[in-house]
C-alpha cells in the first residue's frame, strides 16, 4: 500500500516538491555558510519524494549549533514552508481520496520548519535504533 501511495503523490506533487527543494539546496550549498542549509534541503526534498513508510525522529547527538540554524532557517524560510504545506494539507484532506496525501503534507511541517538535528528514519525501524 506505501508504493501505491507513493507512486501517486510521486505523480501529483512529490516530483514538484522534490524539484522546488533540490533547487534551494543548490542555491544555498553556493556559500560555504549556506551548505548546512543547503544539505537539509536535500533531505526533505528526498523525504518529500517518497514520504510513505518514512517518519523523522530528532537526533540527540545535535547540539547548539543546530538549534542557531534552526532559527535562521524558522525565520527566513520554515515558516512559509510550513504554511504552505499546511494549506496544501487542507486542501486535500477535503477529498476521501485525498486524505493519505494531506496526512503526508502534515508530515512534512516538522521537517520543513526545523530540519537541523532531525533524521528521516523508515516507520518500519525498530524503536532501539531511533
């Protein structure tokens, strides 16, 4: 049932999505200040490719350095990331049909506003590992 899911949000948004991120993280790995930035916008932008069967836990090894980023990356470009998943999520809870998908736009508003420190880990994963 994930494969199905993820074939269809892979041909109705997840390709879309994927693009928008690799794009930023290739804007913002320019400067050597950006490339942290940059690689987090890498990894939503696979988590936004293939979201089904995939969860994201907060890694306890980040430190402060983390956290500084994470308010850069709040102010300048989370929020509006995570709004717009937050309509997209709307949107398409409206439909039956659409609810699997809106619940996978709503998976992606943790990641896309705070991603330093987290890790993109399958759902199947035992609990130990996380």
């Amino acid at each position: 049932m994930k494969t199905i899911l993820n074939v269809i949000w892979l041909v109705l948004s997840g390709f879309w999505l994927f693009l928008g991120y690799l794009l930023a993280g290739v804007i913002l790995c320019v400067t050597v200040i950006g490339i942290p930035f940059g690689l987090a916008s890498f990894r939503i932008g696979l988590y936004a490719l293939w979201p089904f069967g995939y969860t994201t836990t907060e890694r306890r090894d980040a430190g402060s350095p983390s956290v500084v980023g994470n308010v850069l990356w709040l102010v300048l470009a989370g929020w509006w990331l995570a709004l717009s998943h937050i309509v997209t999520g709307i949107a398409m809870c409206v439909t039956i049909i659409g609810i699997p998908f809106g619940i996978a736009n709503f998976k992606l508003i943790p990641v896309s506003l705070l991603p330093l420190g987290r890790e993109i880990v399958p759902t199947d994963a035992p609990f130990a590992s996380r």
